[in-house]
C-alpha cells in the first residue's frame, strides 16, 4: 500500500527449506576442570525449514525502484542430536535426539525494481534470523551414569537471497 508519493508499507509471509548444519564437540571434564580422559559431549543442529511474517517499509527512489526494511516473527523447524560419552565412550554414555519448533525474530532489508515499468519485480534481500538456544536432559542415561543436560546455544541464520515476482 503506497501511503505518500515516495513511502509504500506492505506485510509478507515466507517458508522455505534449508540444508543447514552445525556441530561442536568438547571433552569431558571433572567438576574442577580436569579431563576425564577418553570421552566427550558432541552436539549437532540442523535447521530444516524457516518461516517469517514480516511487515515492510519501503521508500521509492525512483517510479520503479523500491528500497525497504523488514521484520517480524520468525519460526524454524530444527533435529538436534547430543551424546556424552563418560570415562571409556560408549556404551557409558547418554544421548538425545529431538526436533523443535522454534520461535524467533528476523530482521533484514533489499531492493526491489520493476526493469521494464510493467508488473514484472526483481529483488535481492538480505535477511538476519535469530533464535534461542534450548536445554534437555538426555533420555537414554545409562545406569549407574549422572544424568546430564544438553544445551544448545543460540542459533542465528543470515540469509541473502534473489527473486523474480508477478505483480497481479
């Protein structure tokens, strides 16, 4: 919706799949700091899909060119894995696997231009996704084992993307 002359504001939703990963491993230590010797914590994410609603500002510089900033609320469908393996590794470990819906923000900006002044759009955006970490305590603890929790720290996914668009 054009408001003046030059500003225009506008709300769009998206949902797209990735093939996202990461992994960090660490080893296992006593509570005062010392290794535990053989063993480690290993943690694995791996975003799957990510979606947004968010409102635009724009401001055209031109009859056919449009810069915009845009954000919202941003959700991301993430499996993680972890496993601690305690003195010896396996079978004197724990481990978890779970998937997690989650909520977050995204915030970013871009450039859209109609090339031949008809309903055709071309856009390149760039978008900055954040999202909280999350805790669990293992399911599978092995007997005779210290249960354990699992974090993952915060999540963040940067995102620069091009598009062709119809204008109905």
């Amino acid at each position: 919706m054009q408001l003046a002359p030059q500003w225009v504001v506008g709300v769009e939703g998206d949902w797209s799949w990735d093939s996202l990963n990461g992994s960090a491993n660490f080893p296992n230590l006593f509570p005062g700091g010392g290794a535990v010797g053989s063993g480690g914590i290993n943690w694995t994410s791996d975003p799957k899909w990510l979606a947004s609603i968010r409102g635009r500002l724009g401001w055209t510089w031109t009859p056919t060119a449009l810069l915009y900033i845009t954000g919202g609320a941003a959700w991301a469908g993430t499996n993680y894995t972890g496993a601690n393996a305690f003195f010896g590794g396996c079978p004197n470990c724990s481990a978890t696997s779970f998937s997690q819906n989650q909520p977050g923000w995204v915030l970013g900006g871009g450039v859209e231009w109609a090339p031949w002044g008809n309903n055709w759009l071309v856009r390149a955006e760039y978008l900055h996704y954040q999202f909280s970490g999350t805790t669990v305590t293992p399911t599978s603890q092995k007997a005779g084992i210290l249960p354990g929790s699992l974090t993952w720290g915060d999540m963040s996914i940067d995102e620069v993307r091009a598009g062709i668009a119809y204008k109905f």
